[in-house]
C-alpha cells in the first residue's frame, strides 16, 4: 500500500469514528431526518421513473461531491495540525 493509499485510508477512518461521534448525541435530529425521508419518498414514488432516476442521480452526484469536498478539507487539517506541531516545537 502506497503512502497515499495509507493517508486516504485513515483520513476515512477518522472521518467515520468522528460522524459516529457527531451522530449519536443527536437522536432528535435523525427522528427527524426519518420524518423528512419518509415525505421525500412519498413524493417520489409519484413522480415518473425517469424524473426519479434524474433526482437520485442529483443527490447521488452531491453526496459525492460532498465526501470527496470533506475529505480534502479534512486532509487539509491534518496538514495543518502537523505544520503547527513543528513550528511550535521549533519555538
């Protein structure tokens, strides 16, 4: 496994441990997200196939964006701690 291979494994590993994290102090919130998927999909079911298939393929096009904007910035934030690690330690 290369160097990057490793980082991206482990940038997504700490990314899981910290949504789990945010996650479970927030049952309200995914009541009420439940609430809101069981409309959306209510909605979906009456809408034409191909109009279903153009909006799951939308989300699924942002959800992608968005895992791979998270991980970036996540990345980024490593990058960081680390180079603040060393200026500090250079003081």
């Amino acid at each position: 496994m290369s160097e990057k291979e490793w980082m991206k494994d482990f940038i997504y590993e700490r990314m899981e441990l910290h949504w789990q994290e945010l996650y479970r102090s927030k049952a309200d919130d995914r009541r009420e997200e439940g609430r809101t998927l069981d409309q959306f999909e209510a909605i979906l079911k009456r809408l034409t196939k191909k109009e279903r298939k153009t909006i799951n393929r939308f989300f699924d096009l942002s959800t992608e964006r968005h895992a791979k904007e998270t991980a970036y910035l996540y990345t980024c934030g490593v990058k960081d701690g680390i180079r603040a690690m060393k200026l500090t330690n250079s003081l």
